[in-house]
C-alpha cells in the first residue's frame, strides 16, 4: 500500500517553519495559562516565568514540570482555563491509586483531537472504505472516543462494539466485512486465537480483516509478527501513541514504513528527560517522555511527565512526512522494576519469549522479597497442557526460556510452566507485573 499523508501542510513542513510554528504556539500557551489558570500562574510567578521570557523553544526548560500528582491534587476541575459551559466533553482515568486524573475539552480542543487522530490512522493504512470495529471501552476512558472521531473524520465505517464479549465481537467481524480493528495488542491477539479455535465453524478465511490500529498498551516487534501470524491474510498491525492527560489517542502513530511514531508536532512539543535528575538529554538519547500540547484549551497542560521511556529521531521519514519520530515505547520509569541493581522491563520478557515454541504469548512477571534479596519469576503459560505430563521435554522448554531471558537481563530468574489459560485475559491492559514485595 502506498504512503498517504492527511495533511502534506502540516505533516510536511520543513523543520525551520515547524520549529517558528512551536515557538509561536508556546508562547500563546504560556501567556493563556498564566491569564487563565491558577495553578500555572502561581508557578510562573514563583519562578519569574511570562511568555516574552521563552524565546527560544529551549527557553521551555525554565517551566516547571506537571505530574500526574498535579492532576490528581486539583480534582476534578482546579485546572480548567475555561468557564464550565464551554467545556462539551470529560474525561477521566479509572483513579485506582487515588483521584482520578480528570481531563476537559472545548469544542476547538475536540475539533483538533479528530484532526491528529485523523492523520495517524490515514498514515496506518484506514481510508473512507475501511470498515473499523473499535475493541476498546467507551465511557471515561479517551481510548475509544478518540479513535472513533478521527475514523469518522476521514469518513470511515465505524462499529463501536466496545470492549469484551468476545463471541459476538467474532460475530460481527464476520457478518459486518470488518477489516480494520482497534483493540488492545493483547486483545487482538486474544481474538485471532479464539477464532481459530471456532475454525471448524467457522474457518478464518470468513474473516476480512486487513489492518489493526493497536494501542494502549505496549507492543514489542515480535509480539507484533505474532498478532499478524495468527490472523494471517496479511494482516498489518501499527502502533500509536497518547495518553488521555495529553488528549488521548492522536499523539503520535506508525505510517506504512513502521520506522517509529509520527508526532503531530504542530500540536506537541516534546522532551526526553533523565528521569532521575530531571534534566533535558541530548537529541537521540533514550530517557523519559515530556510533552506539551501546544493547542490544548479546556485544560492545558505545560511539561508533562508521562514516565514512558523512549527516544526521538527528527530525520526525514521514507514515507514524505518530516515529523519527529518517537520509538516504541520501551517501558515506564515507574514500571521498571529494580532487580538486585538491574533495570528490568516486561518488554524485554516478551521479547524473548515469542520466538519460543509450545508457549502462549501470555505471561506475568512476579517479584517477591526472599529475605534480603529481590527475586524475579517469569510465568509463562503452555499451548498444550499434556506437555506438563513429560517431564524431559517439560524441563528442556523451561531451560530454553530461562536461557534466553537470562542473556537479556543478565541476572538469575526463575521460569515457571503454567497450564494453558490459566494466566487472566484483559480486554484492556495486560497486566503483566505482580510485585509481592510490599507482602
């Protein structure tokens, strides 16, 4: 399939324009935020911050970070910029750890969110004759609604089956032609393995699917060629990037090259930091991901830290596109686990484990404290359950999963062989950690 750019204005413009475009944006913001929201304007004093200071985008280091913390503290409307009627939509994290990060939209801020979501699922591949059932949960979570809006923008087919009951997903995969899908990696995946159980009934030649629009959770390369190996008929999955204190979906997205996610840079601004010092990394270095949404109205925010680890590539992409590109995301700094000095990620377990033969792609990282030491067990769940009845082949598979995420952490673990289906599905994340430590 050919490269085809939404919007060639925005999507295309040379690095000098781009980078006026940025600097402009920023200072609007600034100046907006220190007029119209407290919280900012009081940080801003404190530090002797005003918009005629940034002069150039660099001059965005001297503006304090906001966390997730800041979020949660002014609960639920404490940063609004806006009167309440001119906000038409919110949103809100589930809260599970405290408050819920609440976020707020203003007809420009909705009008603009379509516009980035628009771009990215137009680079992926979906058209306005792509037939797209969203997979994800409707309600506060901005995963579905996101997508749904930019699919409908490019004038898209859109199926809001929302998420779970997975027979009636199938069903309606097959009855409605549906060829692109939005979904979890891990429910994606999930789905294929179901309909090929049911292929007796219903061969998987019944279903059409081309193209999957997969987000939310993390997806390594070889987690990916899996995804596309069980739905066969050459499925293509792409990745995409956001997080709903930034909007949502729309941040940043995979084109048909698949060498990195697009940012809609016209729209964000973005930093790698150290995340333990705070301190702005070079351009090409791996660090944690702050971002500012240059356009945001209803609830801005400046300088976000969103803990994900990744770095940045400003080289022109082989599709046309001239945006920055942002690798996979590698893991969080607040998921990393720290195992006797090593810095470990549920990342690098997958990675090693889908080459493997007779295994599910399905598994949990467990940590406990034995008495004064950290130590990591891997779980991994069988395909075939009579393999737990032969010992020899049963210790051979598990020394070969050892091995091999032995040579990736480079520390001692622990693998564990668990019958299949026994380790839980998530319609949304996979949750891959259990850390027992605090018990």
């Amino acid at each position: 399939m050919k490269n085809r750019i939404w919007n060639p204005e925005m999507e295309c413009m040379s690095r000098k324009d781009l980078e006026a475009l940025q600097l402009s944006r920023l200072k609007a913001l600034v100046d907006y935020c220190d007029k119209n929201v407290r919280f900012y304007h009081e940080r801003f004093e404190k530090h002797g911050i005003t918009a005629e200071k940034i002069k150039c985008l660099s001059d965005i280091q001297y503006i304090p970070y906001t966390t997730k913390d800041d979020l949660r503290d002014n609960y639920p409307f404490g940063l609004l910029s806006v009167p309440q009627k001119k906000i038409v939509r919110v949103h809100a994290s589930s809260g599970t750890t405290g408050n819920p990060t609440v976020v707020a939209y203003t007809k420009e801020d909705l009008d603009n969110w379509s516009e980035q979501v628009a771009r990215l699922v137009y680079a992926a591949g979906a058209t306005d004759e792509s037939i797209v059932q969203i997979c994800f949960g409707y309600g506060m979570f901005t995963g579905a609604l996101g997508l749904h809006y930019g699919l409908e923008k490019i004038g898209a087919t859109v199926i809001p089956t929302s998420s779970g009951n997975t027979e009636k997903q199938l069903k309606f995969m097959r009855d409605f032609g549906t060829d692109t899908i939005v979904a979890t990696p891990s429910y994606c995946l999930y789905l294929a393995e179901s309909a090929r159980e049911k292929g007796i009934e219903f061969p998987m030649d019944q279903y059409k699917l081309k193209l999957g629009l997969l987000g939310s959770e993390g997806c390594t390369p070889e987690m990916r060629a899996r995804i596309e190996e069980r739905w066969g008929n050459n499925f293509f999955c792409t990745d995409n990037y956001g997080m709903s204190e930034l909007n949502g979906p729309g941040m940043s997205g995979e084109c048909r090259e698949r060498a990195g996610l697009h940012i809609n840079e016209d729209h964000f601004l973005c930093e790698i930091i150290d995340s333990k010092t705070g301190d702005v990394l070079p351009e090409g270095s791996t660090g944690e991901l702050v971002v500012t949404n240059l356009t945001k109205r209803g609830l801005p925010v400046l300088r976000y830290r969103t803990k994900d680890i990744t770095n940045i590539n400003y080289e022109k992409c082989e599709c046309g596109r001239t945006s920055a590109r942002m690798s996979k995301i590698i893991g969080r700094s607040d998921d990393m686990l720290k195992i006797r000095g090593v810095n470990v990620f549920p990342s690098q377990v997958e990675a090693a484990l889908i080459g493997v033969t007779s295994i599910s792609p399905h598994y949990q990282l467990v940590v406990r404290r034995e008495g004064f030491a950290d130590t990591l067990e891997v779980r991994v769940e069988l395909i075939d359950a009579s393999l737990l009845e032969r010992y020899g082949e049963l210790e051979k598979l598990r020394k070969t999963i050892h091995d091999k995420i032995k040579a990736i952490l480079g520390i001692e673990i622990k693998v564990s062989l668990v019958e299949p289906k026994s380790i839980e599905r998530f319609t949304g994340k996979a949750q891959r950690v259990v850390d027992l430590r605090s018990k």
